[in-house]
C-alpha cells in the first residue's frame, strides 16, 4: 500500500521560505504505517512530498510497483488537501481500479468535499488505525466495505457517512513508531526525535481542529512504551532533542512526573533534552523542577492573548494571570519558554493586540511567534467566521495558513472593526518588534530551535554560498513585505 503525505498548497507560501520552514514529521502516516505492517503484514510504501515532491513520472512507478488491487491513502490537513485531490485525479488516469482513501482532520470534518474531488473513493473520519486495516482487508479479499464503522463513500451519487468509529482505549494496541521508514530522511526533519505519549485534549479551544478527531477524550501510552521509544531514538539514532508532540504533556501531572522520573532513571537525560507543550495552569515550580531534572529544554505554550476578556471567548479555560506566572516560574528554574499568540480573534480591537504584543516584549520569553486566527474547518471559530459573514475562503483553502499574511493580503478571518491590511500590518510589526533583538536573531541563526519554532536553518549554513545566497533571498522577500505593511499601517 502507498501512504502519501501531500504538499501544502503551492500559493500558500513564498518559493523563497520554503527552503527554511520547519518541516513537519508525518506522525499520523508513520502510526497509519506501523498498524498496516504489524497486523495486516501489508508492505508500506511511505511518500512525504515535504521532502520529495512527487512527478508525473514518479507516481507512474510508484503506482506500477504496487501489487493488485491497489491502494493508495492520503493523509489530509486543510492546506494540503487540493494536493491530495490532485493527485487523487492522477492516480485515477493511470489506475482506474486504484482505491483512493483520504484520511485526517480534513476528511474528519470535510468528508463530502473530499469524495466530491476526483479521484477520492473513500473519506475516513476520526482515528484511522482500525478502519483502514478492516477496508484493507475487504479490498484484498474482494469484498464490501459498505459496513464499515468510520468511513464516508458514495453510494449511487448519493454520500452516505457510517456510524463513527469509538476512539482507541488502549494506545499500547498500536506497534512502535517505524522511524526506519522516516531514517533515510532524517536529515530534512529537525523533529526526528519526535516522541507520542498521549493522544486527545480534555479542553476544547474554539480554534483546535483537532478535537475533531479525538473529542474531549484523553488517553496515554504506559510509561514503559514511551521509554522504549525514547531509548531507541537516543540509542539507535543519537538522537539530541526529543519532541513530545503531545496536545497536552501534563493533563496527568502523576503520570508526566512518573514519565520523567523513568527518562532519568534511564539516564536519557543525560543523552538528550526534551521539548514539550503544556497549558500555563498547569505549571507549579514542582513540575518544572521535575522538567529541569530530566532535561526539559523548552516548555512551550499557547498564551494566545494577554487580554482576559478574549482568552475567555477562545474558552482556553485559563486566566492570563496563570500563563505569564508559567513564564516567570519557567524563567526563575532556568527553562527556555516558546510560545504563540493569535491576533484576529472575534471582536479583538486593534488596543487589545498592541496590549499583546507589548506585554509579550516585557515577559522573559526566549521565542515568541504571534499568528493570525485561522477559523479551520470543524472549530467553533469556523461557525462563528461564517454567521459573521467574514469568512473569505480562497481556491483550494490556499490561505489557510497561519503565517499566510506574510505573503498575501486574503487572509480568512478578520474581527469585524478590523481591516486586513490593518490586522496584517499588526501581526507583521509585532513579530518584527519582538524578534528583530540581538540574543533573538543569535538565537535564529545559530541554535537548531528557533525562529518561533517555524524557520529553520542548516547546520553550519555559514559555510555554504549556496545556504547565504537562499537566506539573501528570504531576506529581500521580507525587506519587501515589510515596506507593504508600514504602508498598510500609514493608511490607517
């Protein structure tokens, strides 16, 4: 079976930035991937257009290698998923009989936008371990798959969505992460260390797509399976940063402490350090002392806004106050603090984002990125966007993207009493104001985690004229953006 990661929306960002965003590491296909090849003993092909873009050419052989009857499954965000169709309608030229299946939030969420694409056969919603294992199944034995729990398709032109498929108690069922399928690559993901000890959120944020796919509910790996993961990245792979990419690190404080006190046991502490994402109430000097015994790197937050009234309305479910006493405590133990704001939230005035970005100058903060509110599909933010009649949707979800006002001006959200250029022009200033620091470009330039957890940079890019001539490049997109914007804001 082949498992395609597609590329992001080609309008969606300059060609120029392109070399230095931090490429994502497909987590969802490499589990997708594990689950085939363990219990269905399927061989899985897996394709990451982030790192090898496919061509006409190259999805012919692809395609030509498979056995029949053939597969192929998309893993969908909202801002890859008019690549998917794509090559969706590609796959369909070359094989008729090929089953197209998409996957993700976006198939969550958009399931009959997905199957009216051409090219798609079948949207699976919610967690796809189960499902795609039970469809594969049915396809290599020729039968129905009509039954299945999970699964969107068409039947005589007409969409039929079956009954959703209950969520995954037990995450010890699925196989190991197959970072072999990732390790020829490893040079082109700064997370190779990337670690899942948890899935789901019991909070529901009105900007989180995510709980599309795993509700409010809240499940974890034991201890023992994520330090074997953790021991085969340091070991095996010498792996210097471990990225827990979980929603939330510390929903159980007694099993993060339990986890970290197995990571220095282990001795991994003394191998690596660790990054992890957490909510600010959840922060005690207990917990930090805790992250700084082990080895915690970064504790990353979403401080979101630095006004009461609208960290309310996005229903974070904590106060201001807790988020920047986080950043003090974090600072007092010693642990660098990343964090991100969103500008563009509903009703936000313009006095309330400069509120942000000035408190967000004043905090010892060691990276900060602020985005514009993106109102992806299946959020509550998404609703409140269409009611207001402000949602503007290009071609493709091509500006669904939260660092999309660096390159265009059709962002799809502005509050109502904001103008784009207005809202952009802030959001660009306040990232320039905070990061345009000498201990902040230091950081950018020459540590392997920085430019708000987004641009990256080569190791030792100091010595190549090809890297300098790439960043001269950037530079001049930017110098040329920024002109833009100072004259957005002497419009105002």
């Amino acid at each position: 079976m082949i498992l395609i990661n597609p590329s992001i929306h080609a309008e969606s960002q300059s060609s120029a930035i392109t070399p230095f965003i931090y490429n994502t590491f497909p987590t969802g296909l490499g589990v997708i991937a594990s689950y085939l090849r363990e219990y269905d003993k399927e061989e899985v092909r897996l394709f990451d257009e982030q790192i090898h873009p496919f061509t006409d050419e190259t999805l012919e052989r692809a395609l030509a290698e498979e056995k029949d009857p053939k597969m192929v499954g998309f893993s969908l965000l909202t801002i890859n998923s008019a690549r998917a169709f794509q090559l969706a309608g590609r796959i369909k030229k070359i094989d008729p009989k090929a089953l197209v299946v998409v996957g993700g939030i976006h198939a969550t969420v958009l399931p009959e936008e997905c199957l009216a694409a051409e090219g798609v056969d079948v949207a699976i919603r919610r967690e796809g371990e189960i499902t795609l294992s039970e469809l594969l199944k049915c396809v290599r034995q020729g039968k129905t798959f009509e039954h299945l729990e999970g699964i969107s398709y068409r039947r005589n032109g007409k969409f039929v969505h079956n009954p959703d498929r209950p969520v995954i108690e037990d995450l010890d069922i699925l196989p190991p992460f197959p970072y072999d399928l990732f390790e020829k690559n490893r040079e082109s993901y700064r997370d190779f260390g990337t670690v899942i000890s948890s899935r789901g959120c019991p909070f529901d944020c009105i900007f989180c797509s995510q709980r599309a796919i795993t509700g409010r509910r809240y499940r974890a790996f034991s201890d023992e399976r994520v330090l074997d993961e953790i021991g085969l990245l340091v070991n095996k792979y010498g792996v210097e940063t471990v990225w827990f990419m979980d929603d939330n690190f510390v929903v159980n404080k007694k099993r993060a402490f339990s986890l970290m006190d197995g990571i220095i046991k282990a001795g991994y502490n003394q191998k690596a350090g660790f990054v992890a994402e957490m909510r600010g109430e959840s922060v005690t000097y207990d917990l930090l002392y805790k992250m700084k015994e082990a080895n915690f790197k970064i504790m990353s937050l979403g401080m979101e806004t630095l006004v009461p009234r609208l960290l309310a309305l996005v229903e974070k479910g904590e106060t201001v106050e807790e988020n920047i006493r986080a950043v003090q405590m974090a600072h007092e133990v010693g642990l660098s603090t990343s964090t991100t704001f969103i500008f563009g939230i509903p009703s936000e005035t313009r006095e309330e984002r400069l509120e942000t970005a000035r408190g967000a100058r004043k905090l010892p903060l060691d990276d900060c990125r602020f985005n514009v509110a993106v109102p992806y599909p299946g959020t509550k933010l998404y609703e409140i966007a269409i009611k207001e009649g402000r949602l503007k949707v290009k071609p493709g979800w091509s500006n669904f993207n939260v660092q999309s006002y660096m390159f265009m001006n059709d962002i799809p959200y502005t509050p109502e009493g904001t103008s784009r250029e207005e809202l952009i022009h802030d959001t660009y200033m306040a990232n320039l104001r905070f990061n345009f620091r000498y201990k902040v470009i230091k950081s950018w330039l020459f540590s392997p985690i920085s430019g708000g957890m987004v641009l990256t940079l080569p190791k030792h890019w100091y010595f190549s004229p090809r890297e300098i001539g790439k960043l001269l490049s950037l530079a001049f997109l930017f110098g040329k953006r920024f002109f833009q914007v100072v004259l957005y804001g002497f419009r105002r």
